[in-house]
C-alpha cells in the first residue's frame, strides 16, 4: 500500500482486517521494519486519538515520529495557488509540504473541512496539495470528507464484537445523526458508511430530513428519518453529529443542541437487538448521548479507541513493506 486516503485503498477487505487481527494478537512483531523510517504527522486541527494511537503504532513498528501543528506551532500556511502573500499567511503550502516531506519517509496529515467552501472541501483542497508538494506515501488522519482510519478501527471492533459474541446473521449496523451544540464535518459518517458498504454488514443511516451525505459514500445503504424504527433490532448503533451536506446549508445545523430528540438515550438502546453502543470520540455527553449508555457495558468507544492503534499500525506496516520493495 503506497497511500492511504481512504477505502478504495484496499484492495481486499477481509484480508486487511486479517492483517489487523494479526497485528493486534502480535503488537510487536515487526518492530524492526520502521527502523530508521520516519513518520511525519501533521495537524491542521485537534487531535488526541488520533494523535497518540498513530505514534503508538508508529513506535510498535520501530519508526521515529515527529509532529507538527500547523499555524500554532508553525508559520501560518498559504493554501491558495497564486495567492499575493501580504497578509498574514507567511510560507505557501508548496514550500512547506515539500519541506515537512523532505525529512519523513510517510507524511500523514490531519485537514478538516472548512464547512464554509463546499467546493474546497469536496475536493480534499489540503490533502491534495499535500499530496502534490509533498511526494511522498500520504496516510490520511481525518480529511474535509473521511476519516478512513477511524472507520477500519471502528470495522475492526465489530468484527470483534461479531466473533465474540457468536453472531450467526449479518450485523445490523445503524449509523444515527446525533445533537451537537456545533456544526460538524461530514468525514466521520462518510467514511463509516463507505467502509460499512464494502463489509460483511447490513448498513442503515438515520438522520432527521436535511441532514442528507453525499450519497457517493451512502448509496445502498437503506435511509430512515424515523431514528426509533431504523434502531429497531440494531446489533450496533454508530452515533454522530454532522452538518448539513446540501447545497443551501452546507456546513449549518439545522436543529438546535437543546433538541434532544435524537439523543441515543437507555430508552432508545432498549430498541434494539441488546445492541451495542459506539462512538468515534470524543463526545458531548448528555447531548449526543445519554451517560447510561456510554457508561454502560454496551458501550465500545474504549474498545474503538484501542483499535485505532492496531488500525494505524496495519495501514503502516503495509505502507512500510511497499517502501521496502520501492
Ligand atoms: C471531529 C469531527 O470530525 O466531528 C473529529 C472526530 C474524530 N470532531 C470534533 O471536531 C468535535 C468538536 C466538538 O466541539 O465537540
């Protein structure tokens, strides 16, 4: 694998996942291969799993890591081609990828969607510009539309959960809309249902009406505005917020937080089939979801969370092994 921006990287699904059951049961088994390797991460906006789970791997594999906040820590990037830089940008995206790149061997880089430039962000803006100045393996933490290496963790988890459990049928999979006192990125749910799509699981989304993603990453999976019937006989129930995708509000939250109807509460959970609860983190507690649930034994977001070492570290060892035949 040189890059990793998303699903259609892998080839082969069931053979990733493997791979990361592998990785999992033999953290450091291949703690020579990153030797002398270096791993560039570079932060457009907060991190903490994100941030801590890939240097963890990235140390599991033997490679050095350096990070980077950009615009706190560095000078403010200019991401405009052709931009007259007398304002208060100091150094162009041109230079400073190509600077970053020139000491790494993979740069990974963490650019949300502005909410504001529809255009800018379907495109990927940042991490293409990246991807061009840079020249080097890209590994995605969260762009402007996914956020691939929480959704194989996420994928990860259930099949866990599957396997543990026994489970004879096809999971079923709910993906609920949830309040957020702030708009957010559609990146999460994005990636979820792209990865969702390609697994071995039946994929329904709930979100009230306007809150519709890009169907790019949805279609086929069944869409309900009615969030109590689509939980009906869940065996996982994926929450998030996000922001309007459509053109005339794009970026905007069409609800306010203090609507707490869509909030995955006990009563909710007790829709489904003993369903488990999850979460990307980090959440609004008692907004996006209830304490009792995320308090309780169903809940999976410190299990997610432990998956994201093992989701960084199979996408590097992979990323690792084709630099070594390059
Ligand atoms: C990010 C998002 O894409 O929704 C990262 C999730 C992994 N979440 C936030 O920015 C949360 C910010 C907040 O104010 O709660």
């Amino acid at each position: 694998m040189n890059s990793f921006t998303s699903v259609h990287a892998v080839p082969d699904l069931p053979a990733l996942l493997e791979a990361a059951l592998e990785v999992k049961a033999q953290p450091l088994q291949w703690n020579e291969l990153g030797r002398n390797r270096t791993l560039g991460l570079v932060f457009f906006n907060s991190s903490l799993r994100t941030r801590l789970s890939t240097q963890k791997a990235a140390l599991n594999l033997g490679m050095n890591t350096l990070v980077v906040n950009v615009g706190t820590e560095t000078w403010k990037l200019e991401l405009q081609d052709g931009a007259v830089m007398d304002g208060d940008t100091v150094e162009h995206i041109k230079e400073g990828a190509a600077v970053i790149a020139a000491y790494c061997d993979i740069v990974a880089v963490r650019a949300f969607a502005s909410l504001t430039d529809k255009a800018a962000d379907t495109s990927e803006h940042t991490l293409e510009q990246f991807r061009r100045y840079a020249q080097k393996p890209l590994l995605s933490l969260e762009s402007a539309t996914r956020h691939p290496l929480q959704s194989f963790a996420d994928l990860i988890t259930i099949e866990e959960i599957r396997r543990r459990e026994k489970m004879t049928r096809r999971p079923k999979v709910v993906l609920s809309w949830a309040p957020h006192p702030k708009a957010l990125p559609q990146a999460v749910p994005n990636s979820f249902a792209e990865w969702m799509r390609r697994a071995d699981v039946d994929l329904v989304i709930t979100h009230p009406e306007g809150y519709e993603l890009d169907e790019q990453f949805t279609k086929g999976a069944q869409i309900l505005h009615n969030q109590d019937e689509a939980l009906h006989d869940a065996d996982f129930v994926y929450a998030k917020n996000w922001s309007a995708f459509n053109d005339g509000n794009y970026g905007t939250m069409l609800l306010p937080a203090t609507d707490r109807s869509w909030t995955i509460t006990g009563d909710k959970m007790r829709l489904t089939n003993n369903g488990k609860f999850m979460h990307c983190l980090p959440t609004r507690r008692n907004v996006e979801v209830a304490d009792e649930v995320l308090d309780s034994a169903s809940s999976l977001v410190l299990h997610q969370a432990q998956n994201r070492v093992v989701a960084a570290q199979t996408i590097l060892k992979q990323m690792l092994e084709d630099l070594k035949e390059g």
